[in-house]
C-alpha cells in the first residue's frame, strides 16, 4: 500500500519528473511511478549517468526529481550526482529498493548494506516499513515521505535518500489508493532585513563595498535588484559567470583582474564585503579576501552551517540573498568613489593587456575559448564542464548567456549527463563545453533513448589533461606524461557516431569559426562539435 501512495505523495507534493534505473527489486516502484507520471518517466541504464541526468533536470524546475534504482551496487553508482546536489544545493530525491534486513550479509543476490549508504553526502536518509498492513506503519510511511520531500527544498536544497525494502512476489497487482492520504503543506515565512540591523548600519556609513557571488541558479528578481545596487557608486560587484549575475558585475573575470602578487593600496580594499552563493571558481578571489584585514565580512548562508571559504568571516545571516540585498538602500548615483574608481581602471587595463594577448598567441585551448565566447548566441543557455572549459569561458565577456556547471564538488565524472538532463526541460539549445575527459569518462551520456536533441556538445581535445600543463607541481614530476597528463587513444568520431549523433570537427582557428558561424544548425538531432587543440597548456 505505501508503495502506491509514495508515488502518489510526491505528484500532489509538485514533483513532475522521474529517472528510472532499470532493474526486478525496484519493480513495484517502477510500476507505481509509471501508473502516476507516465510519459514524464525516463529510463536510464547506467546508474551514474542516470543521476546526473536527474541533478539537471533538478537544475531547471528547482524542484526534487526522482531516482528510482534497484538493490545492490546499482545504489552505488549514485553516489557522485548524489555527492554533487548536496554540494552544490540541488534538490534531489533518491529512491532504492532494497532486499529484506534479514537477507543482507547472507549470500543473496544484490544485497549490500543500504541504510546510511551515502553518509554524510545526503541532507537525510530514511527507511520506509517494509509492511503497511495497519494504520500506524501507513501514517509512517507516509510521514516520512512528505518529510523527506521538504527536504530536499528546505534551507540549503540538497539531496535527501529513501531506502525501501521490498519482499517477493514482486509483480503482483498494486492495491488502489488509500482513501485518505495526508499531503502536509509547509510554508516558509519571508526574511525582512531590520533598518537597525548590523548589516543595514555597516551599509550605510562604508564608503567601500565589495559584493561576491558564488554559483547560484538563474534569477531573474536578484539579478534585478543586483543591476539596481551595482548603480551605488561605493559597490563593486564581483561575479563570476556560473553565478548567473555576471551582466551585473563590476568584475566578471576575476581570475585574471585579481593580482595575488600585487599589494594592493588601502583605496583598493573594501571596509564591508558581503558573500553569498556556492563556490568561486577564481583562486585569486579567495587568495585577495584571504588577506583583507580590518574589513567586515558577512556571510548570507542558507542554513545553520558557517560557511567561511575567505577565513575572514564575522557576522552572518541566515537567510537568501534576495531578500537581503533588497532591504538595502543604494545611495543616489553621484561621483564615484576612489574604490570603485580604483577597480574600474584595473578591470580596463586588464581587458586592454588580455586583449592584446589572445591576439598574439596561435591556436591554442585559450584562443578556442575565445572564439567559442564570442560566437555562442548573447542569450544561450550554456553547460559548462569543469577544469580548463569553465576557468577559461569566465576570462571572457559571456553576454546575457545563462550558465550551469557542477561545481558542487567539480568533478569531470557526469558534465554530460547533468546537460542531458537540463536540455530535456528546455526548449532552448544547451551548448555543453566539456573537454576530452570529460567527454570519455561520461560518454554513457550519449546511450540513453530519449536523449534531448536540443543538446549541442562543443568538446574541445588537447589530447589529455591540458590544465596540469599550468599548475607547477604536476608538470615538473617524471611522471606527468604518462600517469597525470591522461592521454588517451579515444576516435571522438567513431565514438560519437556509435551512438547515433551528428558529428563535426575542426582542427584550426580558420575551421573553427566557420564552423561556430554554421554550428548546429540541424535541430532535429543532437550533435558533437569537436576541436582539436595542442597539448600545451596554453
């Protein structure tokens, strides 16, 4: 009975999207979720893709979708899209069918220790009943259920885990609903920032302030009131563009506006900073507020946890920056401070010297990037893989582009499987930028049936890990070619054509922009553009 009315929970709770793993002990799940969602279920084989695939989809509609897998290790290979919802805050509702607790440890089949099994990488974990034949363990189980929905989207969104363990027979008819199920309403009351609040007083008297953003999802309402803030002339702004607030952003290049060399004058140094979102990509960003003494830093966090990526924190409030930012006055537009004076003329200066250079050098991954940033439409909704493909797009200007990227825990392991996902709640191309491993390590991306044909992969292939070209360590150890480089023998071509897609390559700056000029024009089909670069570092 619970398994019925677990899916039905979840439609009336908002939840409109499933990911199926294909497996026998998930069967009674599989068949409710199906009789309830219907064509709105997608059935994916490799568990690990399948993940990501739902952390994307999870990206666009802000709500929980749903991970469906069989016992045994098939769990398992959830673990690093589980790892990266609840990293980065992106709601996601894991469902594993389980055998009974008496049969684990005795030499069944696909039966491993379940509870607990992604630690502390999930906001929670539960245990359904294994029966629902009386009042109390169905009032339970559904408890736990509308528990563990709000969950996901409480505070800091995330990942939360229901293990459900299930006896044979398997495939017997499903009972009809429970005549009442309990659907249980949770409403958030809104934050409103005190005038005489510390931040408010410390607002009022800087006379400079820097605001930085880390990663955060598409906003419309906070981009607004960003651009309405960016107009106080004591207000830089640094925003990177994964955090979705760059076209706002005084500084939106970071890494290469920052000097950690440098030491900076005192009208270059913020009295009041002001940090929210997830990760900074730009090491220069962290290493600058590392050294900033005597400044005022506050954190708007989402939940309990202090959060001090700078170690200069001293005062932080609970709450989404939203309603913060709008609480604060912005003083009228008139000259502008020696702060804002100060970075205006760096940032100016580096785009003169940065300009000048990507003139100069050959063809090269920089200059890819380049290319790839000037020709991507203004408004493209953009996927960007972790390593060189997201540093190197952030060094250029990125228009009104909207940008996603797993930076939760940055790994390389699911980039296409996460813009997969995503591109299926789109109508939009999703133009992904992934390099070479990531394209192989998650080239299972490509085997799914209902692979969105929206999705345009732009895979740049230095033939390796080009980024550990530039960090010292690595390049200077005997064995960077042949242990850390990561060369590889993959054809893309051949790889890519396996799997049914469209396939382009280039391999000079000349075919490149002919091609980024003519790129994906096919929209019935998705499609591989790959460019071919020197493995050099550059």
């Amino acid at each position: 009975q619970h398994i019925t009315d677990l899916a039905e929970i979840l439609y009336l709770q908002g939840v409109r999207d499933v990911v199926i793993s294909p497996g026998s002990r998930n069967a009674p799940l599989i068949r409710a979720f199906y009789k309830r969602f219907g064509k709105n279920c997608t059935s994916i084989i490799d568990e690990r893709s399948a993940a990501y695939f739902a952390l994307g989809q999870s990206l666009v509609s802000q709500k929980p979708t749903v991970l469906i897998s069989t016992s045994g290790t098939a769990a398992l290979n959830y673990a690093p899209a589980v790892a990266e919802a609840f990293f980065q805050g992106v709601p996601l509702l894991i469902i594993t069918a389980d055998r009974p607790p008496e049969w684990i440890g005795q030499q069944n089949n696909q039966a491993i220790w379940q509870n607990n099994i992604f630690g502390k990488n999930v906001k929670a974990e539960y245990t359904l009943p294994i029966e629902s034949t009386d009042n109390d363990s169905l009032w339970f189980a559904h408890r736990i259920i509308n528990e563990a929905f709000h969950l996901t989207i409480s505070d800091k969104p995330g990942s939360v885990h229901i293990n459900v363990p299930l006896r044979e027979p398997l495939y017997e008819k499903l009972p009809e609903l429970t005549s009442e199920i309990n659907i249980v309403r949770k409403e958030e009351p809104e934050f409103i920032l005190k005038e005489n609040s510390q931040l408010v007083s410390k607002w009022k008297a800087a006379k400079s302030i820097m605001i930085v953003s880390g990663q955060l999802s598409p906003n419309s309402d906070l981009l607004q009131i960003v651009k309405n803030i960016s107009n106080d002339n004591r207000v830089v702004i640094v925003a990177e563009p994964t955090s979705n607030l760059h076209v706002a952003a005084s500084v939106c290049s970071p890494e290469i506006v920052l000097n950690s060399k440098t030491e900076y004058p005192d009208i270059a140094i913020p009295e009041l900073v002001i940090y929210f979102g997830g990760q900074v990509i730009s090491q220069k960003t962290k290493l600058f507020l590392n050294k900033i003494k005597g400044a005022t830093f506050f954190a708007i966090l989402p939940d309990e946890q202090l959060i001090d990526t700078f170690q200069n924190v001293n005062s932080i409030i609970k709450a989404d920056p939203l309603s913060v930012l709008k609480s604060l006055p912005v003083k009228p537009a008139d000259a502008k401070s020696a702060f804002k004076i100060f970075w205006n003329r760096e940032i100016k200066n580096v785009e003169t010297v940065k300009e000048k250079y990507t003139n100069q050098i050959g063809f090269s991954d920089l200059q890819t990037y380049k290319i790839i940033s000037e020709s991507l439409p203004e408004d493209a909704v953009v996927f960007a893989g972790n390593s060189n493909a997201v540093r190197y797009l952030s060094y250029f200007n990125q228009k009104n582009r909207v940008f996603y990227s797993n930076r939760g825990t940055s790994g390389i392991d699911g980039c296409l499987s996460t813009a997969a996902g995503l591109a299926s709640k789109l109508a939009v191309p999703v133009y992904t930028v992934v390099g070479d491993l990531s394209f192989g390590y998650d080239s299972n991306a490509l085997w799914n049936r209902e692979l969105p044909k929206n999705l345009k992969i732009i895979l740049v292939n230095n033939n390796g890990g080009g980024i550990f070209h530039l960090l010292k360590g690595p390049s200077e150890t005997d064995a960077f070619m042949p242990l850390i480089n990561a060369h590889h023998p993959i054809d893309f071509k051949k790889l890519t054509e396996a799997f049914g897609l469209n396939y382009h390559l280039c391999a000079t700056e000349t075919s490149l922009q002919n091609n980024l000029e003519n790129l994906f024009i096919e929209k019935d089909k998705a499609e591989v553009l790959e460019i071919q670069t020197p493995n050099n570092g550059e």
